[in-house]
C-alpha cells in the first residue's frame, strides 16, 4: 500500500530574493500570468525532505492538467492543475514525508537544462559579483545575435522582469545586468552582474542557464 503525506505549504520560496530596503525602492504591480506562449516555457520540479535537501529533480514535468481558461489563438492558459502526490510517486517516494517544488520558468538565450546548452563559467571577479560566461556550442555570431535578441526582449517589457541564472538543484541567483563582450581571443563572453556575490560552491567552469520566471514558485 503507498504511503505517502502530501500537505500544501503555501508558496514555496526562492533560493534567493531582494532584501526589504530594495524592495521599498522598487515599483510592482500584480500581473496575471499565462503558460503555454512559447516553446522555451516549462515546468521543473524538485521532490524535497522536511529539511529542504533536494532528494529528486525533474526538468520537464509533463504531468499537469490545464484549466478551462485557454487562449483558443495559442493554447496558453492561466491554469494549471498539478498533482505532487502523483509526482512524488513517480520519482519513487510512495511512503514517508517529502515536500514537493515547482518552478515556473521560461529558457533564455538559447540555453536549458540540457547540459549541451549550459553556459560555463570562465573568469569571477574579486568580487565575485560579476562572472564572465561562455558557450561551447554557439559561434559568436549566434552568441551575439542570441543576446541582443534577450536584452531587447527585456527593454521592451514594461516590467522590465527579473532573470536568473539557473544551476539546478533548485537554486537560481538573480542576475541584475548583462552585456556582450569578446575576450582577448576573440571568443564571444557574456558578463553577468549579480545582485549578491556568487556563492562559495560555484567556481571557474561551474554550468547554468538563463531563465526569466513566469509565476511565483509554488
């Protein structure tokens, strides 16, 4: 007989959030969001223990069920109905306690979970605010094309969103600007400026990928 203790927590928090005296220096407003506007949107989720220690990761959850409310031009939809009992039974946990995560999230500059689309990390500043980053799988070209596509996509947004730069395991670091230089070798490198110094775990050739948030963590 499976055993296993689903319980709704609320929102789920993120790995890392604005402190409250930048918050105070920020307009927001609420925006309804909508899934299912692009192909680079998708769903991860992580199967946790009461501790928040990642036990299980999924990058391309599929089992989840769409609400009446869809677009009948593209297919989005404001609702989603997931069920993180099933998801946890398919990862193997039947019996026992386990939190389950979700994130919501659209891939950026051409980059996913897929270790074949990581960017890795070249050069760290003394810092450690500012990481020079690159691609083994774009030319400069596609790597410059790519970004100026991204940066233009974000100043034309009138919400000008947040992006992150995604190491997996759950744990994304905001990054707060951005630009396209080419390294004395000629490669093509981003700059990623960060809102909070990089993490002790990660160093030179750690991998990621750039995602803006679709909705709240849940």
């Amino acid at each position: 007989m499976e055993i296993v203790n689903v319980s709704y927590i609320g929102s789920n928090g993120e790995y890392q959030s604005y402190s409250p005296s930048d918050l105070a220096l920020i307009n927001t407003a609420t925006v309804n969001a909508v899934y299912g506007t692009s192909k680079f949107e998708y769903i991860e989720y992580f199967i946790k223990d009461q501790s928040g220690v990642v036990l299980s990761s999924n990058y391309y959850a599929t089992q989840y069920g769409i609400g009446e409310n869809v677009n009948p031009t593209n297919g989005s939809t404001n609702q989603l109905y997931l069920d993180p009992q099933a998801d946890a039974a398919s990862a193997g946990y039947t019996r026992g306690i386990v939190n389950v995560k979700y994130n919501f999230f659209t891939k950026q500059l051409l980059s996913g979970p897929d270790p074949t689309t990581n960017f890795w990390i070249k050069n760290i500043s003394s810092t450690r605010t500012e990481i020079q980053v690159a691609r083994q799988d774009l030319s400069n070209t596609e790597l410059s094309d790519t970004f100026n596509a991204f940066n233009n996509s974000l100043a034309s947004d009138a919400y000008y969103p947040d992006f992150y730069l995604n190491f997996g395991g759950d744990i994304q670091l905001i990054a707060i600007n951005a630009v396209y230089v080419e390294d004395i070798n000629g490669d093509g490198t981003i700059i990623f400026k960060l809102y909070e110094p990089l993490p002790a775990q990660f160093t030179t050739k750690s991998t990621f990928w750039v995602v803006t948030q679709i909705a709240e963590p849940a």
